[in-house]
C-alpha cells in the first residue's frame, strides 16, 4: 500500500459497520503461523498480556490506531479446529461467538494450506466477517509453491491478503483491508463447507428440533453441526436446556448417525481439498515432479525391487572399484610393513612376545583394520543414499514384498535397521503390537546382511573372484534377503497365521545430500569400528592366538587345531577345512573376527598378505561356501543378547540359533557342492 | 475425503501418503494432515518408528537412521476397523 493510500486511512473519522464502540479484531489461527508476530507488529507496546478468566490460558490484547480512531485487537490461543478438544479450542470459539469481534483475521501459512485451511472452514461458517493474513508467502515460494491470491480470495468468497509477517510486509494491505470490512466498502460472500450429502438430512432434523431452544449468541445451524460432531460442551449445554422428549429425539438421531464426526470433518476435508486444487500451483519442474518421476521406478512394486536390487549392486560395485585396491595397498604396505618392521625387531624378543605382536596382534587385528577403506565406503554409500531420501523407497518396496510372502508389514522397520546392525533391528521389533509378529521378525533379522558381514563379504570375494567380486558379493546380499522371505514365510505359517493390516507411510522428498553430514556420519562410524578393532577384536585375536600357541607353540597340534579338528567334519560337508571352520565359530563374538582369526591362523611369514594365502589355499568353491555360511551363520553375540533380552527366552534364542545354524549349514553346503560340480 | 483414506486403508496393504494422495486426487501433505485427524480420532495410531530401539542401542550415537530422520508410520486401529463404513 502506498503512503497516501495509508493517509487515507487516517482522513476517515469512523467505522460504520463496526459493532463495538472501539472496533474489535480477533487474531485467530494455528500455532506456529506468525499470528503471535502480526500481533506484535500490530500493537508494538500497547499490548498487555494476562490469563483467560477462569483459565491458565495466556491472553494477549492490544490497541493500534486505524484512522485515526483506537482499535483493540485479541491474540487468540493457537488452535488447530474449534471443537471443544481443548481449552484454547473453548476460548477461541467462546470468545468469537460471545464477543462478535468486528473482524476475525484468520493467520494461515501459504506454505501448509492444507493445514490451516481446516480451521479456515470452520471460522468461516461462524457470523464475525473473517479475513484471511496469508502469510509466509516468501517460505511457499522458495519451496516452489505459488498461491494464487485473487482464485483463493474469490474460492473463500473473503479477503486474502499475502503477507511476510517477519519482514512487515503485507501488513498496511491487510489494514486497508480490515478498514474496508470495517467500513462496508467489502462484500463478503462466505463460501461455507457443507456436511457430506447422507447427512444432511440429520443436520436439518437436529437443527429443528433445537430451533428456539439454543441460547444466544450461538447459530442454531452451527450447534446442530457441533452436535452432531459429538462436541462435548455443547452436548452437555443442550442435554440441559432441551425438554426430555426433544433431547431423546436428537440422541436418537445422532445414534442412527455414529459415523456423523467423520461425515463433518470430510465436508470440510473436501472443501480445504476444493480450495488447494483452485489457488496453489506446484512447479511443473523442481523438487516435487523429481520426486514423483523418481518414485514411478524406486517406489514400483516391481521396478522398485530391482530398482533396489540394481542400486545395491552399484554399492558393491563401488567398494570394489574404490575400496578394494585401498584395502589391498593397506593390506601389503601397511600391515606387510609393519609386521616385517616388528619382526625385525622383536627378532631377540622371547618367541610368545613375537608372535603375539606378529601374529597375534597385527595378524589379527592388523587385517581388520586393513578393511576400514571398505566400511567407509559403505558408510558414505548408505548414508548418501539415506540423505537424499532413497533408504525409505527401500523399506517401502521391502515392505510390500514381504507383504507378497505372507510376512507382517510393520517388521520391515526394525529390518530396515537391520542392514547396519542386527543389534538395533532387534531392538526396533518393539515398534510391533503383536506379541507372535515381534518375535518372527526378531527370528528373521539375523538374516539381514549387516555391514560387518557384508566387509568379510567384500574382503573374500575380492581376493577370490577379482573382476566378478561384484557380483559375487550382490549375489549373496540377495541370498541372504532371499532366506530371510523364505523363512519368514515359513515361520509365518507356522506361528503367524498371516494376519496383516494397513500400514501407511510417508516419504520424504528427494533432496540433493548434505555432504557435511554424510562425511560426519563416516567419521562418527569409522572412529566406532576402529575402538570396535581396538577393543573387542583386540581382545579375541589374543584369546585366538593363544589357543593356537598352546600347549607348545606348533599351530598344528594347538588346542585351537584340536578344537577345530573337533567340528572339522561338519565343516567338510560345507567344503570348509578346521581353520576355515574355526574362523567362522569365532566370527559367532563379532563378524569381523572370522577375518581375524585366518590373519592369526595363517599369520603373514610368508611375506604376502593374507588375501594371498587364502587363494593360494583354498578353492574358490571352499570360498563361496565360506561366504554363504559368513552371512547366514548365526548372530554375533551382542545381537544374541538382545535376542534374550527381548524374547525374554532361552528357547526362542537357543531356537534361533538352531534355526541360523540349519539354515547356513544346508545353504553352504548345497553351495559347495553345486560350485564343485560346475568346477567353479 | 476423509472417509475415501479411511477406505483406502482397508486394502490391508502398504501405501505410502503419495500412493494415496493419487487415489484422492490431492496432495500427499493433504493425506498428512487427514492422517492426523484420524489420529486424533482414534481410528490410527502412529507407530514410533525407531525412537525407543535407538535409545537402547549401542550403537545410537553412530547411528544416522531413525534418531535424525524418522519415518511416520500409521497403522489403522485394529478396534476400529470394522467400524469403518463402506460407500
């Protein structure tokens, strides 16, 4: 508005259509819509601040100066509809019903119409000419949405004025406009929302038979309504005031009408829906449209599966790409030097400190260490993925797969966890109402292909499968989900009697990644598998090294090859020689470990890494039966834990242990043989 | 239009609010906000997604998924889904 026009303003001398002998304005509108900001723009200092009477609801009143003539003006409490859900629903309503404020300026957000248009509808079925401030207009802009003021304004039959309460823009317009309701120079043509059509007749019916009976100020309509969505104060007020015989009518209609809340609510849904659809435009390119055309394939029930299929096999194809050479370098030149710098200096050390630093220490820890480039890689790749907003399409169409195999909708959340940490997926089963549900997906979750599995995966297959590692690896992430469905499916028929319901989830938009972010994410993780290295897998490479140098420092006839000698024909049966098999019983205290123990096994005397030894070792059959058993074999012991924890059973763990062990058995076993007969 | 959510939840499968937001022909922050109307009105409840697994693990200082970017999740009211009225 220009200064004149704002002189103009002050150059007339009263409101004619003004009910108050000091013009009164209502600020009415949802928390958090800059309502408290126009206020203070409004009044400056001249405000003063209390409680409700009879409430400890704040209350906030102030004049201003409207040509020239004083004007109060009252802060309504931030409420989201006016049915008696709260006190602040109560004052609001109360007040603008018994006070008639000359004006209510109704403070919406341009950026969430469809939030605050609800109570929109609802104040604009009430009888003080509402004008709506539309503010944050610059926030919907930058967010790609325009609101088109003039349809909106002609859609609600009321003034719109596009405001910036932050910046005082907008402001002297939505004066001007309060000026011309308050002078008369506005006609306001109200466009109300209406009751769905099959209840419209039980209005009509309420609305007679409290005709003459409803006290002042309220409308009989708007009471009949509010009845008829239970409101209720307003049930209790007209229980009181109605004859006996006219309330049993009006009870009697609102019991043939149970659903009449929900037949209110959707008139009014439909109305706010009306209203969008007229004045906002959402950018034909950007942010949003990105999302929808993304989503016709990421989110596909199809397409989507081997959208997600597709985008694991890029993870793989990128640690193998990138990570693996590092790991390899790390491997010779780190390690490799360091254990030669070490024996060369312990060369006159008693031979137990040696080998404990040579073998024990750097043999063990040393090449877990060496697969810090891998995780990282995985890391950053999960984390980019789950920053630009991918990782919840992957749940979704996980979900719906699951669906298709008879599994239970609301598991995929703690299975979602699942592909960092067994640990908290087990956890995350709580989320589940149903007791029989919590326990099959807590069963299941071990079979989740965990990042600490999945760098044994990435150290195995790159050392035996070069140029198909990749593959190999993707192919075994696969099998693991595969198992999990095949098993869940099972197990769901056995304890689950496939019971389902709705679910509903909201995806986020695909927005570009926060890189600080990612790159906190893979230092927070890296720094935890290092103290995890240093602490944890420290611990157990000693135990390992010392169980293979006792009783007389020859590894062949150690406790641990006597041990491993022990379960040695299980092991053969998977093509899994006793060091192989010991490595994957030690991979049961943390799954990195069954790296560990081939380092301290096979130790690094001959001067090459030990991605070196293993190939020159074992056969490539023998590696994948290693690998289908690493990732099926049974859960690390701080997921077993948990298991207990939260089963609060010693079966279902020892269950689900059996169950592991059955399953990685049968698979690397039918693995092993099948890679033999194809002479892999 | 509420009723139309209330109708789509019945096919007992997994929709996401844009999924829905399609069927009804309006916007998936329109879906959000019904969503939460039919919370207040008992016929769904939100399930908390990540929130108390995070908060007993181990791991929930390293952890990036569920502590800063929950996803909302609703699931129908088994109490209430035979009250839910066919057109």
């Amino acid at each position: 508005m220009t200064e004149s026009a704002l002189n103009s303003l002050t150059d007339s001398a009263a409101h004619p259509l003004a009910r108050h002998e000091t013009p009164l304005i209502a600020l009415a509108g949802q928390p958090n819509m800059g309502k408290s900001t126009l206020f203070n723009l409004l009044t400056g200092l001249n405000q003063h601040v209390g409680n409700w009477p009879g409430k400890t609801v704040e209350r906030r009143e102030g004049t201003f100066s409207l040509d020239s003539t004083p004007v109060r003006i009252v802060d309504l409490p931030g409420t989201y509809s006016l049915t008696a859900n709260s006190p602040e629903e109560v004052i609001a309503r109360e007040f603008i019903l018994r006070e008639q404020p000359d004006v209510v300026v109704a403070v919406v957000s341009a950026a969430n119409l469809e939030r605050s248009l609800y109570l929109v509808a609802e104040l604009i079925s009430l009888p003080s000419p509402l004008v709506v401030a539309l503010n944050m207009v610059d926030v919907a802009e930058h967010e790609g949405l325009h609101v088109d003021v003039d349809i909106l304004q002609t859609a609600l039959g009321v003034p719109v004025v596009p405001m910036v309460a932050t910046r005082a823009q907008g402001v002297r317009e939505l004066l001007e406009v309060i000026r011309q309701v308050l002078n008369g120079e506005r006609v306001l043509m109200p466009r109300v929302p209406e009751i769905r059509s099959d209840h419209r007749q039980a209005l009509q019916d309420i609305s007679r038979l409290i005709s003459g009976h409803v006290p002042p100020p309220y409308p009989t309509e708007w009471v009949a309504l509010k009845l008829l969505e239970g409101d209720s104060e307003l049930t209790k007020m007209m229980q009181e005031i109605l004859p006996a015989e006219k309330w049993q009518a009006v009870h009697q209609v609102l019991l043939n009408h149970d659903d009449a809340q929900m037949a209110v609510a959707s008139g009014r849904y439909e109305w706010v829906g009306r209203m969008i659809r007229a004045a906002v435009a959402r950018p034909p390119i950007g942010q949003i449209s990105v999302t929808e055309r993304l989503d016709r394939w990421a989110a596909h029930p199809l397409w989507g599966l081997i959208f997600l299929g597709l985008v694991l096999g890029a993870v793989f194809w990128v640690t193998f790409t990138v990570g693996s050479p590092i790991q390899n370098w790390l491997e010779t030149y780190l390690i490799g030097g360091l254990i030669s710098w070490a024996d060369v200096l312990l060369r006159n050390a008693p031979f137990w400190v040696h080998s404990l630093v040579v073998d024990g220490i750097l043999g063990g820890v040393g090449s877990v260490l060496t697969f810090l480039p891998i995780l990282a890689i995985f890391f950053a790749v999960f984390g980019l993925l789950e920053d630009i907003g991918y990782m919840a399409r992957a749940a979704y169409v996980m979900d719906n797969f699951m669906h298709l195999m008879g599994l239970h909708g609301k598991s995929f959340l703690p299975l979602f966890l699942g592909f960092g940490c067994n640990v908290p997926a087990v956890i995350g089963s709580r989320v589940i109402d149903s007791e029989q549900a919590r326990l099959l997906t807590i069963l299941v979750t071990p079979f989740m292909p965990c990042t600490a599995r999945m760098a044994v995966v990435a150290f195995i297959a790159a050392a035996f499968f070069g140029p198909y590692a990749t593959l190999v690896s993707w192919g075994f992430v696969l099998l693991s989900l595969l198992m999990l469905v095949l098993v869940g499916t099972l197990l769901n028929r056995v304890i689950f009697k496939g019971q389902r319901s709705a679910f509903i989830m909201e995806m986020p938009l695909y927005h570009l990644p926060n890189w600080r972010t990612i790159g906190l994410l893979v230092w927070q993780r890296s720094l935890a598998f290092i103290q995890k290295a240093g602490t944890t897998i420290l611990f157990l490479s000693v135990i390992i090294w010392v169980l293979s140098v006792l009783p007389n420092g020859d590894l062949n006839s150690s406790i641990l090859a006597r041990i491993g000698h022990w379960v040695e024909p299980i092991g053969r049966m998977m093509g899994l020689d006793w060091r192989l098999t010991v490595a994957l019983l030690t991979s049961f205290m943390a799954k990195e470990n069954a790296i560990a123990t081939l380092g301290v096994v096979f130790g690094n005397s001959q001067g090459v890494g030990l991605a070196q030894i293993l190939t020159s070792t074992f056969s490539h059959a023998s590696a994948l039966a290693f690998l289908s058993a690493t990732m099926l074999f049974i859960p690390c012991a701080a997921t077993m834990a948990v298991i207990h924890q939260e089963t609060g059973s010693w079966r279902w763990t020892v269950l689900n242990i059996l169950l592991m062990l059955v399953v990685s058995f049968a698979v690397s076993s039918a693995v092993y043989w099948i890679a033999v007969a194809l002479r892999v | 239009m509420l009723q139309k959510l209330l109708q789509a939840l019945q096919s007992n499968e997994t929709l996401s609010t844009e999924q829905i937001a399609k069927q009804l022909s309006t916007t998936p922050q329109m879906v959000l906000v019904m969503l939460e109307h039919l919370e207040a009105l008992g016929y769904i409840h939100q399930v908390e997604s990540c929130t108390e697994a995070c908060s007993q693990c181990p791991l929930s200082n390293v952890c990036h998924t569920g502590k800063n970017k929950p996803v909302k999740v609703w699931q129908v009211n088994s109490h209430y889904r035979p009250q839910i009225p066919l057109e």
